[in-house]
C-alpha cells in the first residue's frame, strides 16, 4: 500500500474519506435510535468528511495535478477495482464535497425521531449514498462503476421510502426504482459496446478501443437514454417530480443538487472522455433534448401547487440547461472547434456546480418551512418572512440564484451558455448555422419562466399574509439548520462575485476533455469569455455597484423621509376590509402561462357555478408523457407478462417437461 | 474391430440388463415392485463396476462398488420401504400418460441416446463403448419416469435410477470419477432422500395424499 500511496496521494485520500463515509454510516447503527447521537455527532462528522472529499477534488484541480490511478484489492478475482482521480472526476467531487457538506450540516438540525426509518438506519443509507456518489466520480472500468452506480440507486431508494407506511411515497419509491433500473440497463448496455470486443472493463481500454461509427453511435445514444434516465431528461424524467417531493428534504436536496450531476458526470466522461469525436448530429440531438427539456420543465415548474414539485420540475429544466450545453460542445468538437467547445463546457460545468449550490438550498429552505408549518402545499403558506426571517432570507439568495439574477451565481453560468451560443455562426454547417441560435431564444425563455417561477415560489411562500392562521406560530430554523443553508447561500454568493476563478477551474477540467481552455481575459477583475470588446462582465464590480446604489438610495430615503414612513398591510390596495384568501395564489399565478402552454398540460378541473352555495375549485395538472409514452408502455407489458404466465401452470409435472425439453433440446444442439 | 472379450461382453449384457430395469420401471406401478427393481438396479451397477475394477485394473474402482452395495442395495432400499409402511404408500395412481404411449416415447428416446452417443462412442478408447448410449437412455427414462408419475415417491425412485445412470456412465466410460467426487455424491443422495422422506411427511400432513397435483393449489392467480 505505501508504494501505492506515494504513486496516488490524493486518489487514496478521497477513497480514505469515502471510506470515513462509510464508517459515519455504520456507527449510525451503533444506537439506531438515539437522534442526539446520530444528528449531533454523526452528521457533523459527515460534513467535516464532505469537506475533505472537497478539499481533495480542489487539489486534483490544481494546474501541477497529473491524473492518478490505483488498483484496489477489492473486486471479483483477477478483475479488480480501478480508480481514477484525473480533473473531471476532482471537479465532480469538489461539487459532491462542498454541496455535501452544506446538506450534512442540515441534517445535522433536521432529522427528528419519530418520523419513518430509525435515524440510525437513515444515516447509514444517507453516507452510503453519499460514498456510492463519490465512488461513481472516482471508478475507472465499467464493473466498479456500475457497482458504485446501482448501489447509488438503491441507498436513494430506501431514503426516498423513508416514510414507507404511505401509499403515495412506496408508489413514488418504486417508480424512482424501475426508472433507475432501466436507465442503468442501458448504461450497461452501452459499457457492453464500448469494450469492442475486447472485453476490457477499464475505461482506458475503452478509451483506446477502435469502433466503427456505427457502433460509436450506438454507444453515445445508450449513454444518453442511460444517464438521461437518471438526469431526469424529457420523456425519462418522469419519476423525478414523483420521487423528489416524496423524500425527506435533504434528501431531495441531495438527489437533485448532487445525484442528477452523476448522470451529467457519466455523460461528459463517455460522450466526451471516453469517445473520441463523432458526427455532428450527437450533439444536435443533445442539443434538442437539452432546450425541450429545459422548457417542459420551466413551464410545469410554473403551474405547480407543492413546493417541492415545483423545485423537482425546476430542476428537469435546469438539467435541460446543462445537457444542451453539453449538447453544444459536442456540435463544436464535431468541427474542431475546440475553444468553443470549451466555452460550452465551462458553461456546463459552472452550471452544474450553481444549481449543486441554489437547489440544495431552495430544497433545504422547504424542509424548513415544512417542519416549521407542517405544510408543503403553497396554498397554505405565505407571510413566513415575518416569522422565519433566516430561512426566508436564504430562500431569497437562493430564489435569486436560481432565476438566473446578477450578481448571483446562477446568471454567470446562463450568460455563458447565451454567450455561447452567440457564437454558433462560427460552425462551418449551414444548416446548424440557422439552427442552433434558435436555442438561445428557448434558453432565454427558459430563464425568464424561471425567474417568474422563483417569483412565485418566494412571493407565496415568503410574503404576503399567512394563509393558515396556524401560520402564526412557526418557529425559524435551528442554527445547525441556518449553517447549512449560510453556507450554501455563500457558496452561491461567492460563484457571483468571482466567477473567473470558476472560468479558470473549470479550465483544467476543458483542458483534459477537448483540449482548449476558455481565457478569462486581460484584466484579473473581469471574465471576458470571447473578446474584451464583445461582452464582459465582473461579478466583483456588480457588487460593488449594487450595494453602493442600494446604499445611497437607503441614506436618501432615511434623509428625506424621517418619521413618514408607516406600516400597513400587505397587498392591501386600498381595500381594508380583504381576508388572506383574497391574495393572489400560487394557481392564480401560474394561470397566465398555464393559458399560454395550455396544449402542453392535461388538465382536468372543476369551476363551480356562480351560484353555488357552497363553491368548489379543483384543477389537477397531468403530464402528458405519462399518458403518451408509459401507460401505453405499461399496458403493452402487461398483456405480454399475462401471455407468459400461460407457462406457470402451476402443474409439477409440466414444469419437470420444461426442463425435460431443455434438457433434450440442449443434447440436439450438442449433436 | 477385434472380437470383444468375454468380460466386455457381460458387461454388455449387464447394461442391457440395466436399460430392460429401467423399461420395467417405467411401466411399473406397485411401490413395492418400484424398490425392487431399484435395488435390482443397484445389484447390476455392482457387478458392472467390479468386472470394470478387475478388467482394467483400477483399483479405486472396489471401493466405489463396495459404496454402492452399502448404499443403493442396502442402505437406501430400506430407507424407502421404511418410508413406504410408515406413510402406508401401496400403488401409485394411474400414470399421467399411458403405460404403452411412454414405452413408445421411451423407445424414442432410447434411439436418441444412441444417435447421441456415437460421436462420443467412437473416440472412446476404455473397454467399454456402446455402453455410454445405454447409460443416457437410463437417464433420459428416468427423467420421463420422473415427469410422468403423479406421487412424490415414485419421482424420487425416478431420481435414484436417473443418479445409477450417471453413475454408470461414469464407471463404464472413463473408470469412474475421483474417488472425493464419488464420496460427494453418494452422501447428496443420501441426504437428499433424507429431506425428501422429511417432505414426504410434511406433504401427506398438508393434503392427506402424497399426490402431486394437490401442490397446484398453491399456486397464487
């Protein structure tokens, strides 16, 4: 081990942690019902572990990192564990660590006794999940990654269940589970093509295997459906909406700040990494898939009732962001255009870290109100400022983040993405030349519904009055609570205002992939992407400006309005006499977009007349996928599985025939 | 083709006798007759094996016989008659298909092990050649012993005749397994009737009747 230790320092330290992950996890199981033990203990240790993984893949970004291998001792005889620690792998594992801890510390206040799985057991399945996570970034053939992936699968489906004893959540948890199931088929299956017949597992005999284009194709849309499945890409996304609201809030908040980024990890290392160019069309396709996903997913996150169905759908379209950037690198790969790609890339990469850091926190910042309130429908909250001011004031960095505002981090990311595909004149295609810059009006799109989403999210949650009387009484997150959402706030802050460190971070990672890195321009204050004379822009600047003209306006109001100021009710126009039902809802306000997309839902609802006595308004909003695609799927399953129990007689003396036959059908064929 | 010795000539004989056991069995109805044409089965894998163990030298061979005399002339017979006046078995119910179809299909099947042994047959280079067909159509009959019987203890007679078929295939053709493997096996067998017998009971408390199709109601719709 020491000859190994000093050839990989770091590869063997983030597999130490995952290993402490792993032992956080077991004395979990210590005193499985002792919450101090567990929450106070366990999960601080977990995230100081978080750290260290973060930590770890920070130094494996370092510009003198050259990429590490090992070969575990662990594995089948004479088909041992690879591991791999090279950029993309540490950039992945910074995001795991440093979102990872954050949510650790979260937990650390969250997890009450009484609620489902015994906190023991919870946190067993919660630093599994988390180790099984790491483990995907760091494996190096296709035999440990798809053990670390299905064990991945399987910790999030028992977290997801943790509320077993409802109908609703086993119902969501299995859905999740045949989704999963599905998706890892084709990753199999796509490993499978990627050998060549060597029947290599490593990675780097995939890497060095010559296929034929037709095959290559093959492999990449395996990959595709594969990690699509798990990314949660329209049509595949359905079990996301499903499965994220039904989970305990950090886990959701792990499953969609982290566990979607296992699949984006999985598709950049195969279609990038491990292929080495391939037509244009890839990309296209991605590309398509990307924009339509990121637009369903804005437009039901627009119409939604629940707020973690909200967040879930707001995630499909962040997911749709990423892997239509993913889908623009590899248009440019596929005519060299290595710097663009690498402009693509950055995107995504950034991306996929923002929305690690802002749906973490908005998840989290749910969990807290619902354990404050009992309530998760919207209809229900409002006016919770007042009495959570912490939690209301994170929700708020993070709302603004995530809709893409300056000087947050999630603008830097979306510019780049824009910035990018302003540049897709440059593609020596014609046809894609027109193309492709329809994409930034959809991403435009996509943004701007995302930004009216969040204002809905925050205003009815957060302002106006409290809808429930019982409102009145909900307390603020405990401080273990506040560290977790503050430190994700910061990371989200802190994206913003340096966003040319994460260009030049995210270069060692482009660098590796495609072989060019985006420059962050001649002046250290300012990211200029293309060209200084193009577009610019400075995060550290915007900052500057902003709280110097917030400032000064606040000096002026103070000034000229000195004791005019008063309180009044919130919404009030001028009516005294309004009740908080007369606020405006969280249906109201998606009505506008649910009449513009309205052939995009199914929607069922009941207008009462206006003479009712006793009125009544119900509307249910359903996916039209699910109609379209899976039931008739599932019916088609069904009849099949129906044909096949024929065999099951349940006679002995025909299923002694069946191994008869096979038995003599199996000496023919030696014959 | 030299002319076969005397040796190779009754062990010919005695695998005939075996393949005619086998028929016997397959057409045979009483329980009671079903033991003695197993044990009868035993007695020729006996002399089989030590006319093998004395023409071609092999020592190990002695030992193999001595275990099957122990164990398929005496040991298991007794078990299963035992077995048979504890649970008051006397005949077993009319086959699934009838006695003169299954000889057809039996016969079929005989041809088959034929035809399927004689690439095997002709690379052979032991005393013994046509011996291996025989000893695939007593496995094949056992196995359409097995399928065609309605009561749990004729299919485990139908197991123990289709093992002697494996055994003499193994004996005839390559002088018998290691001598660890054969051990293995004979003591699976004798556990294997052990927990049959043990299932026998649990059954007949069940559904009053070692018959088989009584299980069918198991099944969930």
């Amino acid at each position: 081990m020491n000859e190994l230790a000093t050839a990989a320092p770091t590869a063997v330290v983030v597999l130490g942690l995952v290993g402490a992950w792993l032992l956080v996890g077991g004395l979990g199981l210590l005193r499985p019902n002792a919450v101090g033990w567990v929450a106070r203990v366990l999960f601080p240790l977990g995230a100081l572990i978080g750290l260290g993984v973060a930590a770890a893949g920070v130094a494996a970004l370092l510009p003198a990192f050259a990429p590490q291998r090992l070969v575990l001792p662990l594995g089948l005889p004479d088909l041992p564990f690879h591991v791999r620690l090279d950029a993309l792998s540490g950039f992945f594992l910074a995001l795991l660590g440093s979102a990872g801890a954050g949510i650790s510390i979260f937990s650390a206040g969250y997890f009450r006794a009484g609620e489902g799985t015994a906190p023991g057991l919870l946190c067993l399945q919660y630093h599994v999940f988390l180790a099984s996570m790491a483990m995907v970034m760091l494996a190096d053939d296709a035999y440990l990654f798809m053990v670390a992936w299905e064990t991945m699968a399987l910790s999030s489906y028992f977290l997801v269940t943790t509320q077993h004893r409802l109908p609703e959540i086993r119902r969501a948890g299995f859905l999740y589970l045949l989704m999963a199931h599905v998706g890892a088929l084709g990753i199999l299956l796509c490993f499978g093509v990627l050998h060549g017949g060597s029947w290599e597992m490593t990675f780097d005999a995939m890497r060095a295997s010559t296929l034929a284009p037709f095959w290559m194709s093959v492999a990449f849309l395996l990959a595709l459906f594969g990690f699509g499945t798990k990314a949660g890409l329209v049509p595949l996304h359905v079990w996301l909406p499903e499965a994220h609201p039904a989970a305990p809030s950090p886990v959701s908040a792990m499953m969609s700040g982290l566990m979607l980024k296992t699949a984006v990890y999985g598709l950049l290392r195969v279609s990038l990494d491990m292929l080495p160019g391939g037509p244009w069309w890839w990309g296209l396709l991605t590309l398509a898939l990307g924009l339509g996903t990121a637009l369903y997913g804005v437009i039901f996150a627009t119409v939604q009732t629940d707020m973690k169905r909200l967040l879930a759908y707001s995630s499909i379209e962040n997911i749709g962001l990423i892997v239509a950037g993913i889908g623009l690198a590899l248009v440019f790969r596929s005519f060299e255009l290595r710097v663009l790609a690498a402009l693509a890339l950055t995107a995504v990469l950034i991306h996929a870290f923002n929305h690690a850091l802002f749906k973490s926190l908005l998840f989290l910042a749910t969990g807290s109100v619902m354990h404050a309130t009992g309530e998760r429908s919207l209809g229900k909250l409002g006016g919770l400022i007042r009495r959570m001011p912490w939690v209301a004031a994170f929700a708020l960095i993070g709302s603004l983040a995530i809709a893409g505002l300056p000087p947050l981090n999630g603008f830097v990311s979306e510019w780049l993405l824009l910035q990018t595909f302003l540049q897709t004149p440059r593609i020596p295609h014609a046809f894609l030349n027109m193309i492709v810059p329809l994409g930034a009006a959809v991403i435009s799109l996509a943004a701007a519904l995302a930004g009216y989403v969040m204002v809905k999210f925050y205003g009815v949650i957060f302002l106006g009055k409290h809808r429930e009387s019982s409102l009145a009484a909900a307390r603020d997150a405990s401080w273990l609570e506040r560290i977790g959402l503050a430190w994700l706030a910061l990371g989200c802050v802190l994206v913003g205002a340096f966003p040319q460190v994460a260009l030049d971070v995210a270069g060692r990672v482009t660098q590796a992939l495609v072989g060019a890195t985006v420059q962050r321009g001649p002046s250290p204050w300012w990211m200029a992407p293309v060209a200084a004379n193009q577009a610019s822009y400075s995060g550290l600047w915007y900052w500057v400006g902003l709280l110097l003209a917030t400032g000064a306006t606040y000096l002026l109001v103070r000034a000229f309005y000195r004791g005019r100021t008063r309180r009044t009710a919130q919404w009030d126009c001028g009516y005294p006499w309004q009740t908080p039902r007369m606020q405006d809802s969280a249906e109201g306000f998606g009505q506008p977009i649910r009449h513009l997309f309205g052939p995009v839902f199914k929607i069922e609802r009941e207008v009462p007349l206006p003479t009712d006595a006793a009125p009544k308004y119900r509307i249910q909003i359903e996916d039209r996928f699910w109609a379209a695609c899976y039931q008739p799927l599932g019916r088609l399953l069904q009849r099949i599985t129906e044909r096949m129990a024929v065999l099951q007689g349940g006679r002995l003396a025909v299923y002694l025939l069946y191994s008869f036959l096979t038995l003599i059908f199996l000496l023919v064929c030696v014959l | 083709m030299p002319a076969p010795t005397f040796a190779t000539q009754v062990l010919q004989t005695l695998a005939g006798a075996l393949l005619l056991i086998s028929f016997a069995m397959l057409a045979e109805r009483r329980s009671r007759r079903l033991v003695t044409l197993l044990i009868w089965q035993g007695v020729v894998l006996v002399t089989s094996t030590l006319l093998v163990a004395v023409t071609a030298q092999q020592p190990h061979l002695f030992f193999s016989a001595a275990l099957t005399l122990a164990l398929k002339v005496g040991v298991l017979p007794w078990i299963l008659l035992r077995l048979m006046r504890r649970l008051g078995i006397e005949r077993d119910n009319e086959p699934l298909v009838n006695v003169p179809t299954l000889m057809l299909v039996g016969l079929g099947l005989v041809v088959f092990a034929f035809g399927l042994a004689q690439p095997i047959t002709a690379l052979a280079t032991t005393v013994i050649r046509q011996t291996l067909g025989i000893a695939l159509a007593v496995i094949l009959l056992a196995l359409l012993m097995i399928l065609a019987r309605r009561k749990a203890f004729t299919q485990v007679i139908g197991f123990l005749a289709l093992e002697n078929g494996l055994f003499f295939a193994a004996t005839t053709t390559t002088y018998g397994m290691p001598m660890v493997v054969e051990l293995g096996i004979a003591l699976d067998v004798l556990v294997g009737v052990f927990i049959f017998g043990v299932f026998f009971f649990h059954i007949r408390e069940q559904f009053d009747s070692l018959d088989l199709h009584h299980l069918e109601t198991l099944k969930e719709d």
